[in-house]
C-alpha cells in the first residue's frame, strides 16, 4: 500500500506556487531554446540556460522537500486515484488542450462531497508547467498540455514524470506519477535572421561585378540537409546549395529593370519546405556627365539693366535621372560680375551695373560667361557652356561740365564783344554711340545776363554785349552777375545739365583816397598814459567798392631817444603814443600822415600840442648824506654846514618846501629857510639832553621831503598834481671826550654811486656764465693731460728712497701767528672817503675793501652799490668792518644801512694800520708812543662806507 500524503493547507499553497515559479523559469529556456535550435548546444537542449549544476541542485532541494513532506503525512495516504501510476505519450508541438491521460479519483463512501483538493500537479521532473489537469467529469479527469511551452522533442527533455495529488473531504490524501514520453515529429526547414522576422530588402549599385550579394540562413529542426532554389530562374541571379545568392551580371541602371523580386524555397529531405521573397533593388551611380540642351550661344541685351532682368534660361539634363527630374546645379565661372545664375533653376540674371560708357565695356562690350553645370555639389561630373552676351549703348548720360561752375573775372569797363569762356572745351557726353554724344548750349539766362550772350548754340562761346561801369548808378553795389547755361542732348530723351557762371566785375581803381581835413590838431597831456589813443584820421575815395584805405605815419613824431613815439592804426586811423611826452623835452610834434589804397596815395597834416602837466619831482643834491656831530652843537648851528639844493624841471625855484618826515626825534633838527627856495640848510634846532634821560638815540636817520606845491593856495592843493622829493640824512651824535687829543674829530662824507641793470642787456650774465664754464671745463682737461703726462714721465721713487725718507727728522714748522689771504676781487674803486688823520680824501672798492688815494680830478668808478659801515681803530689799535649787501628782493633804491658801534679799551694787533699810506704808519707810530707815555688817546670817528666786505684786519691803501 502506497503511503498517504497529508499536507498542511498553509504548506501544500507554498509548495505548488514555488512548483510554479520554477516550471515558469524552466519553461521560459526551453522556449528560447525551440525559437533558436541551433544556438543551444546539444548536450543542454531544453535545460535553462543557466548552469547545469545549479539545476541540479534545485531539483534536488524540491525533491528533498517533498520527501521531507511524504515522510511526515506517510500514516494517512489512501489509493484515491485510479488509472496511476502510468506511462503516456504525447507528439512534440502538439497544441494546446490536447488530451494526455485520463483518470479518475476513488472517493470515500464517508465522503459525500467529494473531493476536497482537486487534482494537481504538484512537481515534475523535470519541471515544466508544458501540462496541466481538467475535469473531464463528475470525477473524471485528463492531463492536457498548455501550449507554454510547446512541446519540442529535438530542444527539450523526451520525458516528463508528473506527481498528482488529490485530497478528498475527509482528509485522504493520494499522490502517483504519470509520465509523459514526447516523441518525434518531422517539421519543416525554419529561416533564421532578418529572413524569420521581415522580408529582407537588398541594394546592389550599378556596375557592381558579379558577385555574391547576400547569404541565405536557414536550419532543420531534425538537423537534415536542406537545399536552396530560386523563383523565377530568368533573373540574373543564382542561389548555391550553401544558401549564397550571387548576381551574374553587372547591372546598368539605365538600361536593366531597377528592381528584382526573389522567392527562396529551403527544402529537407522529406520534401517539407519554406518559402521567403527576397527583394533586389538596383542602386542608379553617378557616372554619367550632365548635358546642355541649350542651343542658342549668342545674346543681346541694352546696358544699364535692373538687376533681376533675366538674359537666358539654361537648360542641362543628366542621364542619370531620365526617370526623376534632374538635379543639377549651375555655375558661373567668369561673369566680370555682371550676371549671376540660379544653381537650380539655370535662369541667367543682371546682377551688377552694366555700364556700357565705362571700361571695360567701353573697349570690350562683348561679354564672355561660361556656364558650368554639375550633377552634384562636389566631386560630381560636370559641362561647360560658354555664351557672348552683347551690350548695346543707349542714350543714358547727360552732358557733363567739369566743372560745373565757372567763375571769371572782367575789369570793369571792359569793351563789348570781349570773349570770355569757351564752355565747350569743358563738357562731354560719355556715350559711346555718336548719336548718342551730341550736344548744345542754351537758355543763358540770370542776373545781368543782358551785358553777356552765346555766339552760337554749338560752339558755346560766351562774350560781353555791353561796358560794365562799377560807379555808375544803375550798377552801384553789383560786383559778381550769376549766369546760368543749359547743356542739353541733342538725342532723346534730352538729358540735360545746368551750367552756373559767376563773372565778377574787378574795381579798378580810379580815385585818389581824400582826407576828411586838410590837417588834424590834437591836444594831449604829458603824463598821458602810453598806448592811449589821441584821435582819428579819416580818409575815403569814390571808387567803388570802397577801397580799403591803410594808414601810416611818413614824416615827423621822432624825438631824440626815440624814432617814432607816435603810432597810427593802419585800418581805423586812431594815432596812439608809443612813449611818454614831456613838455620839458618838446611842446609840439608834427606828422605826416599818409593814406593808401594800395595803389594811390594821399597825406594830410597832424599836429600834437604836448599840455603841461606837473609831473616831474623834485630832485636834491644830494640825496644821501651821513655825518657825526658833537653833542655839545649849539642851537641854531648850521650843521656841518650841510646844505640841499634842489631842481624842478616843470617847477618854479620858489614852490619847494622842506619837513622832516621820519627820524627827528624831538625836533632837535630843522631846514632853514624851511621853504620858498631851492636851497636850504639844516639848522639844529634844540640842543641834545642826554644826561636827564630825554634824548636815548645817538644816530638819527632823517628822511626829508620836499614838494613843489609852496606857491599853491590851500584850494588849488586839492586839485593839482603835487610831486614829492626825498633825501635822507644818517646823523649821529658823538659824546663829549674824556681825554683832549690833539686831532681835530672829523667826519667821513660818503658819495654814493650806482650801476645799474639795464634789462636789455640779458645776454650779457648769460655769456660770461657760459664762458666762464667752458673754461673750467678747459682747464678741467688741461688738468687731466698734465696729470697723465706726470705719472707717465716720472715713474715713483724706489724703496731706498722711500725709507730715507721715512727715517728723516721730521722738521718743525714756525707757528704762523696770522694768516692773511689777499684776494683782488674788483679793482674797480667806487666810494670815496676822507682820512680822520690827514684829511685826504682816499677811494675804496666797496667789495673787496682796497683803498687808494684821490687823484686830483679824477671822477669816480661806478660799481654795484652796497652799504657798510666802518668802524675805526679804538685804543688798542683793533678796527672791525662790516658789510652787507642788499637784498635781491629789495629795489636798489632802497638800501640798508648798517652802523657798527666800536668797543672802547680793546688792544691793537700788532703790526696792523688802518690808515692810508706812510701818514698812517705815523699815526699808528704816535699812538704806540702815546701808549708808551701812558696817555689814552680818543677813538677816532667812525667812518660811514659804502658796502665794503665785512673783514677782521683792516687791508692796506693801494698805492695810487
């Protein structure tokens, strides 16, 4: 008895869905492996295609499992199914829902419901899910195959054993093995490759060789031999027993059919067949050149055509496409580009300008083009046309005047008929045809085209008919007549062109220019400020136009340091002054003034009155003064007998008047007379106050001014030009000596004199600077070449030499107690003064301080002016000088004045003078014998110099 099967209902619907998905997965290769027989290798035909190991552990895991299952419900399996276990067989590709096997299930008479679980198949080996159960009847049933897979005895396993399992209501349970044998069946020969899906299409290019075109695929599912034939047997072609198709013959496209329809029959040895349409078509080649079926080769068209005017129509075929339009694409290889064509289309077309008056048209109005057509864009076969085009000239241009526009000059009152432009040497008509270039001129017309004509409409002569007069009434105010003149084609349609002629009348200049006075007065100040205007002349003539009348000044206005001070506007006549006028100088000028056309002249008179004007200062003599005086001076003295005397050019000697402005500190000076005269002294006052404390300075520097206005009443002082004159005056008070000395104190009167600048002579600092460096630079050089010459002619001492040297006592040299560097800077002497010893008046260079003695009528040297102040020797013989020179920021009129005070007690230098000459040597000899005695002589005054260098030894007088 076989064992009863029990499963848990949970257990037994796991089971059969695993049993599912696996037959599935099996399934799926053995289809893959019936579409494609010939790829599955023999040995794994309808195995999955995965490896044959793994499947074989799976089946082995399910048919342990069910083992497993049998083993555990072994205690309650029944016989339930009748007519298993048993063997059937079924044909390979048999379809689906064919009958296997039947059988029926034994129920219980205990079970009136029948079965539970109906019959299933719940494995197989292998497993596939190719098979399934009906019912067939109330308790009937059959095993029929599913179609999935089909069945294939050459590409699956031959043998199938399929477990059934039933289960009735009571919980009996049966399980038996039906197997399934697949036998043989001879199918038919199958295609594969593009042939098995679709009809293949094949393309064969003309002029291709005979050759093999395409290869055949086909098998037998029973691996029998098959043969190939071919339908119908009148194409070229030809089909091998290996399946290779061949064409026999090198097929031309325009000649032979374009397309071949191919039946291939694959026969097995039974005679079982398959049939498949092969499609040929042959593909047409470029090879052959394209051809212009365009006869014509000569055309004729007129210049000047709108762009897109069409010239020809070119026509080209091409073998190639007899059966389809052709496609063709033109070209212009050499146009001049005049034209273009349409690469489709071949309609040749005016592109450009076509000027047939223009080179190159002018010399060559044949124009070449060569067509070129092609059967493809590039590398394609190709045809050349070549065809003439003619232009033909029309009638497109005007006449042309270059220039256009004329402009000529006639002299006025120049005689009628006088010929004045040939216009036709000046105009042409570019057009090539002579009937097309011929011209004439008409219709002169414009302002005063009365006074011109045309001798004749061809020749275009132009000449006067009348004498023009500019003066005249009738033409006053016309210079230039504005003519206008047609030029005008004699061929239709008429162009034209307008001519414009400007003839200008030129003045001639018939009149004399006329002053509007015989002579000119003009009155003008002396202080009149330069470049002022002191009137106008005016001068005009009757030519007309007006001539443009110049002015100049021909004759007078010249004064002894200048040529002209006058100066006259050449266009408007305004006389201006170049210089300051003096009414001292000159109390009237006369001109000649001159009036010019630029042809004809005229003079007329000027006379200029010079007004006077006080304008002029008043100038002293002199005008620096510097001076000492004792402090016991009595009220009313004239003080060292100075006096001014002053000058007025433009003044009366009566109109000064003298006050000290600056400087007189309680009023102890005074000028007497203190007006009314032009000389005037200097009177002290009020006697000094040094001891009670009222007077503290011992120098005064006084500043005079004295003005022209004394005989001015109060009223005409308000209105009158009033001038002021200075001088300045250095005072300074000597105090009462201890010791009474034998010399008579005295003064030192400076005269101070100037150089001056002139700014004209610029170029004077400017070439000594530069030659003064390029002498340096000289002497640089000589220098160097003395240097060279040196170390190359005496070569340097030995060694014995130099040690002889160097072991030598080495000598003292005397200490030098004064070192004095004499310097001649200037010999130029320019200040004087007077010796406080001898009273001999000496000379000095204000610079480097030599001194010398006055000669007897000698004038003195000029030099640029400084001021210094010399002290003198005190009693130990020591003198100090100190020098300053002015600022070059202040004017040179005025100057700083310096004043060294000098320290009593100090002792002399030895061996140093300080006055001139052998009497100096006297006096400093009587001051050492007086020091000798004992006795203390006064210091000496001090002397006011002129700018001598500031000094610690006092330089000895040059002897004259």
């Amino acid at each position: 008895m076989a064992p009863r099967l029990l499963l848990p209902p949970c257990c037994f619907s796991r089971f059969l869905r695993r049993r599912r998905r696996r037959a599935s997965e099996r399934d799926t290769g053995f289809e893959n492996a019936a579409r494609h027989p010939r790829d599955v290798p023999p040995p794994t035909r309808g195995l999955h295609p995965g490896n044959v190991k793994d499947r074989v552990i799976k089946m082995m895991k399910s048919m342990l499992l069910l083992l497993i299952s049998l083993g555990v419900v072994s205690g309650r399996r029944t016989q339930l199914l009748k007519g298993l276990p048993a063997t059937s067989t079924v044909e390979e590709n048999t379809a689906a829902g064919v009958s296997v096997y039947n059988f029926n299930v034994t129920v219980s008479p205990l079970s009136s419901e029948g079965v539970a679980k109906l019959p299933t198949i719940v494995n197989s080996n292998p497993l596939t899910e190719a098979f399934d159960i009906e019912a067939k009847g109330d308790l009937e049933y059959r095993v029929v195959t599913t179609g999935n897979p089909v069945l294939d005895y050459e590409t699956m396993p031959k043998r199938f054993d399929l477990q059934i399992f039933v289960e009735d209501t009571t919980g009996r349970t049966d399980l038996n093995i039906l197997t399934v044998q697949v036998t043989d069946k001879n199918e038919r020969p199958v295609f594969r490759g593009n042939m098995a899906i679709q009809t293949v299409t094949i393309y064969v290019l003309e002029g291709t060789p005979p050759e093999c075109i395409y290869q055949v695929d086909a098998a037998d599912p029973e691996n029998a031999e098959l043969k190939y034939s071919l339908l119908p047997a009148s194409v070229p072609f030809l089909v091998l027993e290996s399946g290779a198709i061949f064409s026999t013959k090198e097929f031309d496209y325009e000649k032979d059919p374009h397309c071949y329809f191919l039946n291939i029959t694959v026969t097995d040895p039974d005679g079982l067949n398959s049939t498949k349409t092969v499609n040929i078509n042959i593909i047409n080649i470029n090879d052959e050149r394209p051809y212009f079926t365009t006869r014509q080769r000569i055309y004729r068209i007129p210049e000047e055509q709108s762009p897109g005017t069409i010239v020809a129509n070119i026509t080209a075929k091409d073998p190639d496409d007899e059966d389809s339009p052709s496609r063709l694409f033109y070209s212009i290889q050499s146009s001049e580009g005049y034209f273009s064509i349409n690469p489709s289309t071949g309609v040749l077309q005016v592109t450009g300008r076509i000027d047939r008056d223009a080179l190159p048209l002018w010399l060559h109005p044949n124009v070449s083009v060569i067509v070129r057509v092609e059967d493809s864009p590039s590398s394609g076969h190709t045809s050349e046309l070549e065809i003439t085009i003619i232009i033909d000239d029309i009638n497109d241009n005007p006449p042309e005047c270059n220039p256009s526009t004329f402009r000529k000059e006639a002299n006025e009152n120049t005689t009628a008929g006088t010929f004045l432009l040939d216009l036709r040497n000046y105009c042409k008509d570019i057009d090539v045809d002579p009937s097309n270039n011929r011209f004439n001129f008409t219709g002169l017309s414009g302002f005063g085209s009365n006074n011109f004509a045309l001798e004749s409409a061809v020749s275009g002569r132009l000449v006067m008919t009348e004498s023009i007069d500019l003066e005249n009434p009738a033409n006053l105010g016309i210079e230039v007549y504005s003519l206008t003149v047609r030029v005008q084609d004699t061929a239709r349609p008429n162009y034209s062109n307008i001519i414009y002629i400007y003839i200008r009348i030129k003045p001639v200049n018939e009149f004399f220019p006329v002053f509007s006075n015989l002579s000119y007065e003009f009155n003008v100040l002396e202080i009149t400020r330069v470049g002022s205007s002191i009137g106008r002349v005016n001068a005009r003539d009757k030519d007309w136009p007006p001539s443009v009348i110049t002015y100049s000044i021909v004759a007078g206005g010249g004064t002894r340091d200048y040529r002209n001070i006058f100066w006259i506007s050449p266009t408007k006549g305004d006389v201006k002054i170049l210089a300051r006028l003096d009414y001292e100088t000159t109390q009237k000028h006369i001109l000649t003034v001159q009036a010019s056309d630029q042809e004809k002249t005229a003079t007329a008179s000027v006379t200029v009155s010079v007004l006077e004007v006080n304008d002029e200062e008043p100038v002293c003599s002199p005008n620096f003064y510097s001076f000492q005086i004792p402090v016991s001076l009595a009220v009313g003295t004239n003080v060292n007998g100075f006096r001014i005397e002053c000058q007025d050019r433009d003044s009366d000697p009566r109109s000064f008047r003298y006050f000290i402005n600056e400087g007189n500190v309680n009023n102890h000076f005074t000028f007497s007379p203190s007006a009314g005269s032009n000389v005037s002294r200097l009177i002290l006052a009020s006697r000094f106050d040094y001891d009670s404390g009222l007077d503290t300075n011992w120098i005064y520097r006084l500043r005079v001014y004295i003005t022209d206005d004394n005989l001015l009443s109060a009223r005409d002082k308000t209105t009158h030009l009033i001038k002021t004159g200075t001088v300045t005056l250095s005072i300074r008070v000597i105090p009462n000596p201890t010791t009474v000395i034998a010399t008579t104190p005295g003064f030192t009167v400076v005269t101070k004199r100037e150089n001056l600048y002139s700014e004209s002579a610029w170029y004077v600092p400017f070439v000594i600077t530069l030659g003064g460096l390029l002498l340096l630079g000289l002497l640089g050089y000589l220098g160097f070449l003395l240097m060279t010459w040196v170390r190359t002619r005496c070569p340097l001492a030995g060694k014995a030499d130099s040690a002889s040297l160097t072991n030598a006592p080495e000598k003292k040299k005397p200490k030098k107690e004064v070192v004095v560097t004499m310097t001649k800077l200037n010999t130029v002497f320019d200040g004087e003064a007077r010796d406080p010893v001898t009273g001999k008046m000496y000379e000095f260079n204000t610079r480097s301080g030599a001194r010398r003695w006055k000669k007897s009528n000698e004038p003195l040297q000029l030099a640029p002016a400084m001021q210094v102040t010399s002290s003198a020797t005190n009693h130990s013989g020591q003198g100090t000088d100190r020098a300053e020179a002015p600022s070059k920021k202040e004017p040179s009129e005025k100057r700083k004045e310096l004043t060294a005070e000098t320290k009593p007690g100090a002792k002399p230098l030895a061996g140093q003078s300080q006055t001139p000459g052998q009497d100096g040597q006297r006096l400093q000899k009587q001051k050492e014998d007086a020091e000798d005695r004992g006795l203390s002589s006064p210091a000496p005054p001090r002397h006011i110099l002129t700018s001598p260098p500031k000094m610690n030894t006092a330089l000895p007088l040059s002897q004259p």
